[in-house]
C-alpha cells in the first residue's frame, strides 16, 4: 500500500475539513467574485481559504476525529 495508514486517515481528515469550508466560503464570496475575472476571483478566494482552512477547519476536524487517528 503506497499510503500508510496514518497518512490516510490524516488525508480522509483534511478532505472532511477542506469539502464544507470550500463550499461556504465560496458561497460567501460569490457576490463579490460574480463580477471579477476568473484569475482575480481565484486569487481572492485562495487568499481567504487557505488561511481559513489551515488556522481553522483543520485544527477542529483535528480535535473532532482525534481518537480516530490516534488508533
């Protein structure tokens, strides 16, 4: 098996934490990037996803699924 099991778990973690965070902050910004063009709309939602993502979803998916990813 190419990940180990860790790793996959941590994988299967992020993607829970990435897919719901991705779809309300876009959401959110919709009205303001409807009328930017697609590399500036990009730019403003990676500058507000990453950060979010990374200081915030993550750490809770963390905590929420840490007994899982300890065993």
């Amino acid at each position: 098996m190419i990940f180990k099991k860790h790793r996959l778990k941590r994988l299967v973690v992020g993607w829970i934490a990435l897919y719901p965070t991705l779809l309300i902050i876009l959401f959110l910004l919709s009205g303001i990037t409807r009328y930017l063009s697609i590399p500036l709309a990009t730019l403003v939602e990676v500058i507000v996803i990453v950060p979010v993502t990374q200081l915030l979803a993550y750490p809770i998916a963390e905590k929420i699924f840490a007994k899982w990813l300890s065993s």
